[in-house]
C-alpha cells in the first residue's frame, strides 16, 4: 500500500509539472491562434483567401537571451528553458510560414567579450534553431520553402546610435546574417531595417551604411521584382518603434484604454484570467506612457526613432505595415504619409509595437500572430 501510495504521489507531481511546464504555453497559445482565426473569418478581404494567399507569421522581440555578466548561471538555464518552451509551443500551435525575431536578441550583446558573443549566438540557435533567412540568402540559398527566420538587430545586441559598436554588428551579421535586408514570400516583401544608427548622433560610417541601403537601386529592384503585377508594398521591420510622444494611443494592446489623459483598465476577456501583473500605464501632466519608470514620456533616438527619420523611412519605403519592438509594451497605432508625388493624397500606416519575449524583461511576456494577405493583415497578440 505504501509503494502504491508514492506511486500516486510521483504521478501526481509529474502531472503537475508536466501541466506547469507544457500545458500552461499550449493553452495560451490556442487562444491566440483561436483568436486570429475569429478576426480572419469576420474580415472582408474582398476576392483574397487568407487560407491560400496568406503568410502566416510569429512575430517575436526583445528576447534578451541572458548573459552570465549580469545574471547568474541558474537564471541564466532558467531563462532559456522557458524561452524554449514558449517558442516550440507557439510553433507547433500556429505553424507560421516565417517567423520575425525583432531585435535584442540579445542581452549583453553590447558589453559582451567576442567569445561571449559568440556563445550567445550558439544559445539562440539552440533556443530558436534553423537558419536565417538572412544567412541562407547570403549563401545563395532560396527564399521560398520551408519556415522562414528573419532577426533584426537591436540595442542591446549593437549598442544604439551613438553607442552602436562596428564590432557587435560584425559579430551579429557574421553568425546571423545581414541586418538590412529583404526577403520575398508569395509577392510580400519584408525588409529588416537596422533602426539603431539613424540618429544624427550615430557614428557617421553605421549611419551611412543603413542610410545606402534604403536609397540602393537593388532594394529597389528586389522590391519591384517580388511584388511583380501585385499591388503589395513592402512590410517594414526594425527594433526601434517610429516617433510617437506618448503611448496614450496604443489603447487595449497595452492592457489599458485612455480617455484624455487618464488610464482605464478595459472590459475583462472572458477567455482570459484577469493578469496580476502591473499594465504600466502612467498618467502625467503631459501625458499617458506605459514605461516602468513613472513620469517619463519617450525620449527621441532612445525610446523611439525621431520624428525626422521616422518620417524619412516612411517616406523612402512606403511600407504597408510596421513592426517594432524595443518599448517592453505593446502598441497598435498608425502614421499618416503622403503618396509619393502627391502631396495632397494621404494613407494610413499602421504600426504594431511588441511585447518582449523574455519574461525576465516583464512579468507578462507575450508574441503576436499575424496572417499576411496582399489587401490587410490580422495581428493578435498571445501574453
């Protein structure tokens, strides 16, 4: 009797482990993908089947793969055990067609020794594994087949303008792949963009590199070349969000609506429990931010690009869609721009911030999943 009894008892444990750790990520992960699905069905997307014309794509940030300088080594295998659990769960619920790591992939990428940056890259590969696609279009690999890996570059992996290392980019594009770059998927094109040496500020050589690539007759002619007869404009990635003051905008995407300048808890979702964890929502007098740090409102070129770049970059591109990360909140907004040679024309952008990864950045870490068709896009987000 007594054997029987710690056999229940072990089984018992295992079952609760084995729901803690395995169970916990599939569920939230189904109700994200249930979620998409319902945006999709109750979309008008006109003549377009998002089952058989739409990219289906995870869209991640700010994983901040630990480092052993700040942290200690069982936080550290803590860290990337839970990261492992959360990416294999999303794969195998969504089974995205690309998956966007969006920069800070990295968390000591910027003060790390060679040889410690190099060790992180083999971790995110054990983490995240496969190639990117930037790496395998180095290599004159294909675009198209299989899942694709697109990562952006972000501060805390090169530094951010002023402090941007020549160094880390090296290391970072030497075990990852280009950081500006472009990747064409069923007539989409997707352009990693690195945001972290735009600012006047930055170092003049950086600078000038990312500013070359944006103004290049290649870009150009890749971008043409994929959208062929279709009428799609490229989806612009990179880590820093655009220019905005305040993230009184961003509304239920950060946990928290506004009116005026006062934060408000939205209506609860019925599918999911009501979250313990702070919504970072601050008033001021001067506004609403979703920063940890109270009274504080984004600073230019640290927070978010400058509103002269980020409006150079909307200008040069004409993108469809942002995507951005960086901020730990996350945001869905939109930027207005004139079309090109008409001044007088004006369309919507919008832009969708995302919430980090690594849960050791904020309590409730989260991705989006969003289903790429050439006339819209449906985002949700997963905590």
């Amino acid at each position: 009797m007594a054997w029987k009894a710690t056999s229940l008892t072990m089984a018992f444990i295992l079952s609760v482990i084995f729901a803690v750790e395995v169970l916990f990520f599939l569920f939230h992960s189904s109700i994200c993908e249930w979620r998409l699905h319902s945006a999709l069905t109750s979309m008008d997307l006109g003549v377009h089947d998002w089952r058989r014309e739409g990219i289906k794509v995870l869209l991640f940030a700010d994983a901040h793969i630990l480092g052993y300088r700040r942290r200690l080594s069982i936080d550290v295998a803590w860290s990337d055990w839970g990261l492992m659990k959360a990416v294999a769960a999303a794969r195998y619920t969504h089974q995205p067609e690309l998956e966007v790591l969006n920069g800070d992939v990295f968390d000591e990428g910027d003060i790390s020794s060679t040889d410690e940056f190099k060790e992180a890259i083999r971790r995110y590969r054990r983490i995240f594994g496969g190639e990117t696609a930037q790496a395998r279009a180095r290599r004159g690999g294909g675009g198209e087949g299989g899942r694709q890996v697109l990562l952006t570059v972000g501060n805390h992996d090169i530094g951010n303008q002023q402090h941007a290392s020549q160094k880390y980019l090296d290391l970072f594009e030497e075990g990852v792949g280009p950081a500006n770059a472009v990747l064409c998927l069923k007539n989409q094109s997707f352009v990693t963009f690195n945001t972290q040496v735009l600012a006047p500020q930055a170092r003049a050589a950086m600078r000038a590199t990312a500013l070359s690539f944006l103004s290049s007759p290649s870009l150009s002619l890749q971008l043409q070349q994929c959208s062929g007869s279709a009428p799609s404009r490229p989806i612009l990635i990179g880590h820093m969000p655009l220019y905005r003051s305040t993230d009184e905008v961003c509304g239920r995407e950060s946990g928290t609506t506004t009116v005026g300048n006062r934060c408000q808890r939205p209506p609860p979702d019925p599918l999911v429990p009501s979250p313990s964890v702070p919504t970072y929502c601050h008033e001021s007098g001067r506004g609403v931010t979703y920063k940890a740090v109270r009274d504080t409102l984004y600073a230019w070129d640290d927070d978010v690009l400058g509103q002269e770049q980020s409006t150079a970059l909307l200008r040069d591109l004409q993108p469809s869609l942002v995507i951005s990360g960086h901020t730990h909140a996350p945001c869905r907004t939109s930027h207005v721009i004139a079309a090109p040679g008409h001044a007088d024309v004006t369309r919507e952008v919008p832009e969708v911030t995302l919430p980090p990864l690594g849960w050791r950045m904020r309590p409730d870490a989260g991705y989006a999943i969003a289903v790429i068709v050439p006339a819209n896009a449906a985002v949700r987000g997963a905590d």
